[in-house]
C-alpha cells in the first residue's frame, strides 16, 4: 500500500435498476414488477441514505435493448424515477443520465434544475454520447453520429446548459450562435440550493476524458486495473489542471461490480449461481459488442488474435465505449488467456468494470488500496441484485470504512456537492 491520504472515500450505487446480473429479476425478494414500484425506489433511496451514501446513479438508454445482453432491458427515464426517490429522502445525491445527442440543450437544463430545486440540491446529470443505431432509430436517424462528431456536439451542448444555469442566478440573457445550437434567452428556474446540478461525465475515449477534464465535477469511470486507473485518475486531473481548474473538482469514481457474502465462499457460490442462472450467451453477446468483433468468430482455445485486440473490426462505424474497450484490451493483454479462459475467468457481463467477489471486510481493503493509490476518489458500486446487495453496503461495509476514518459518519451537509465536493464553494456564475 502507498502512502495514506487524507479525506473521505465517495461511494456511489450505479443502480442498474434491479442489479447488474442477468438473473437479478429471479430474486425471491422482488416482486413481478417492481421497477416500476414506487415503494422499491423508495427502498433503495432510504437504504442508500441509511449507509450515508453520497450518490445513487441512474443509466439512460433511450432504446429497447436485447434481453441477451441487457440484464435490464426496461427501465424508467431517470429524471423521472429518481423524482420519487427525491420525495422520500432527504440527503442522499441523485445523479441521472442524459444524451447530448438526442436532447436539446435549453429543454434539458430546464428540466435538470427544476428537478434540482425540487431534490434540494441533490441532482446531478451524468453527461453521455450514446452509441447505437438502435438509440438512433428512435430519434429519426439511421445511426448514430460518429463518436469525434458527438462529441464535438457534446462540448458545445454542455457549454449552452452551463451558461443558462448561470443565467438563472444572474437574470442576464444567454446569447449562444455556435455550430449546432443557437440559443438566445433564459431559463425561468431559480438557481438550486446547490447552485445548479453537479455535472457527471461518463465516457473514457480521448475526447471524453478532454471533456471531463474541462467540465465534469464528477467522472463514472470503467476501469479493470489499478495502474491503469491510476493512470487514467492523473490524466483526468492534469487535463483539470490544464484547464485552470483544481484537480480536486474533479471526482472520479469506476464502476465495481460486486458479489458479497459473510464468508469469500458464500460470495463465490452466491456469484456463481446467479452467474449459472443467466443466459449462457451472454458473455458473448457483451463481449462481441464491447471489443467491436464478433466474438463468435473466435477460437475457444486460442489467445485473442492480434488484430482483433489492435482495433475493432470497423473503427469507423464501432459505437461501442472506447474506455470499455481500452481496459478490456488491457487486461487481456496482461493475462493472455485464451478466448474460453477468458470469459470463464471474467464471467465478463459486459461493462468493462473490475469485479469483486468477496467479504465486506476484503471489499473495505480493496477500497482502501485503490483510494490510497491515488487510483480513485471513490466507487461506484454495483451489485448483482441490489435488493439484497445494497443493505450489506449500507449496513456491513459502511460501518467498516468508519472505522478505519475513511468514511463519513453522518452527511455533513445536504446537497449533492456539498458531499462530493466539501470544501469547495458553490459555483458562482463567474466561475462557470
Ligand atoms: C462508466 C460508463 C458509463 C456509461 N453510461 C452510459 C449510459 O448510461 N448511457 C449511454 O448512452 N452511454 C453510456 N456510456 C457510454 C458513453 O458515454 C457514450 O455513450 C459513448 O459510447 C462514448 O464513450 P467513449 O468516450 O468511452 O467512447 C457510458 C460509458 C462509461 C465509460
């Protein structure tokens, strides 16, 4: 272990509606439809709130996926669903999901803050690309842009969301003329009581980190190993620092997909069976649409050909996430498994997170490494079925980073930057 840094680890919950496994709908705990239940979302709020957590995440995905490689095909837009989240607690953050490709800059800060008033100041957008013809489709066009071009859109789409949030604290008009908006007025919201929504970036290609560096108060990263985070977290910071910012307005917190037991046995066998009782496809499905190749093409017991790991097999038109596919490659290039090793070793669910199968004892120092590392600001948790994962972080692993001064007691404050970002002021509209 490294030297020990002060300050508190951040923990988030990526919700992924009913846990990151394909066999989450089979808990006897769950009702038939309790993604749409309000009292299930109060559940998790109240138990995310229990743990003192500081975050809990909600994807987007403005398409109907294929239940061989989505372990949630259905879920609610998440605005909307973390609106009753918001009525029932009081502290904990909410960050939602939403595509600069198919939103509109004014309609979308519009909603995002009226929905931060409404959460006292506990909202946060996490800012994506989206890929996928599918998710295209639906917005009347045949596929998406290419991602240099979504990007390019991103950039200018975050600039017109920031200067309308800082046009409600100062009543001045917004006069935007650029490539792909044009906006000229202002936004009739009040500011939040934590200025404006905290703003999340998701995306790990080159662009997305350049984007994250110069606007993302928080970043949801996927990363399968600590050099490599740790080398993705200094990036991220430096290009904060390259943009006049402290590096510390920037959090950054990777996925970990997780499977907990009282004893690394009961984990093991709770991971396996849930990972049996999914679809056997599955690995392959994720894995062909991760790396950009039909992974059924590949010979079992052969390592990965070069040139499949080199590139995908169409750069031009792969949709896919290059931060996923960065950290999957990486890894397979560390260990050099066969295809069949592979995907037993991973279990690979597709998402290009680490994975961690284990006590909350052995997950409290896993946590702990990486935080003194300097690999991470903190996690972003997922476990396999959250209905009975999230109380076991609440209850289990939250008291046992307490104990060890790296987690919080009780919220010191209730807005969603004052959790991330203790000690930095709310954002004036200078600053934006
Ligand atoms: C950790 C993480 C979470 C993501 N979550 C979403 C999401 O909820 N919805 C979505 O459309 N894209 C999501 N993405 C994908 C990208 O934001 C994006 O849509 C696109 O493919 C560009 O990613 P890239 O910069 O890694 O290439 C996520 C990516 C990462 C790394």
């Amino acid at each position: 272990m490294t030297d020990r840094r002060p300050g508190h680890v951040l923990l988030g919950i990526n919700v992924l509606v009913l846990g990151y496994l394909p066999a989450a709908w089979q808990s006897p705990l769950l009702k038939k439809d309790s993604f749409v239940d309000p009292g299930y979302w109060a559940e998790i709020g109240r138990t995310a709130e229990r743990g003192t957590l500081d975050a809990i995440f909600l994807a987007d995905g403005p398409l109907l996926t294929d239940p061989a490689y989505d372990a949630n095909p259905v879920r609610l837009e998440p605005t909307v669903n973390w609106g009753q989240v918001a009525a029932v607690t009081e502290h904990v953050g909410l960050v939602a999901t939403a595509s600069t490709t198919f939103n509109d800059p004014f309609e979308l800060a519009e909603r995002l803050l009226s929905w931060d008033n409404l959460t006292g100041g506990r909202a946060a957008w996490n800012l994506v690309t989206t890929r996928g013809a599918a998710a295209a489709r639906n917005f009347g066009l045949p596929d998406v842009p290419l991602r240099e071009d979504r990007y390019e859109r991103a950039s200018e789409f975050v600039d017109v969301v920031r200067a309308l949030w800082a046009s409600a604290a100062t009543g001045d008009e917004v006069r935007h003329h650029g490539e792909f908006f044009d906006v000229e007025g202002r936004l009739r919201v009040p500011p939040s009581r934590q200025g404006h929504p905290v703003l999340f970036q998701a995306g790990g290609s080159p662009k997305g980190r350049a984007l994250a560096g110069r606007v993302a108060e928080g970043v949801f990263a996927a990363e399968l190993t600590k050099d490599q985070a740790i080398e993705h977290y200094r990036l991220v910071k430096r290009l904060a620092r390259d943009n006049g910012r402290s590096p510390d307005e920037v959090k950054i917190l990777p996925g970990l997909l997780l499977s907990l037991g009282s004893t690394e046995d009961e984990a093991r066998r709770r991971s396996d069976e849930l990972h049996d009782a999914g679809p056997a496809s599955y690995s392959l499905q994720w894995l062909s649409q991760a790396i950009g190749y039909d992974a059924s093409k590949l010979e079992l017991d052969e390592p990965f050909p070069e040139d499949v790991l080199a590139a995908p097999s169409d750069p031009q038109t792969f949709q896919g996430s290059l931060g996923f596919r960065e950290s999957i490659v990486a890894q397979i290039r560390r260990t050099k498994p066969t295809v069949r090793e592979y995907l037993k070793q991973t279990r690979y669910t597709g998402s290009g997170h680490a994975g961690f199968v284990g006590t909350p004892e052995q997950l409290a120092d896993h946590i702990e490494d990486w935080f003194h590392s300097g690999a991470i600001d903190g996690f972003n948790l997922q476990p396999d079925v959250l209905v009975d994962g999230l109380p076991v972080i609440a209850d289990e692993l939250v008291p046992i980073l307490r104990k060890r001064g790296l987690y919080r007691h009780e919220y010191e404050t209730d807005t969603l930057r004052g959790h991330l970002l203790a000690g930095s002021p709310t954002p004036s509209p200078e600053t934006l």
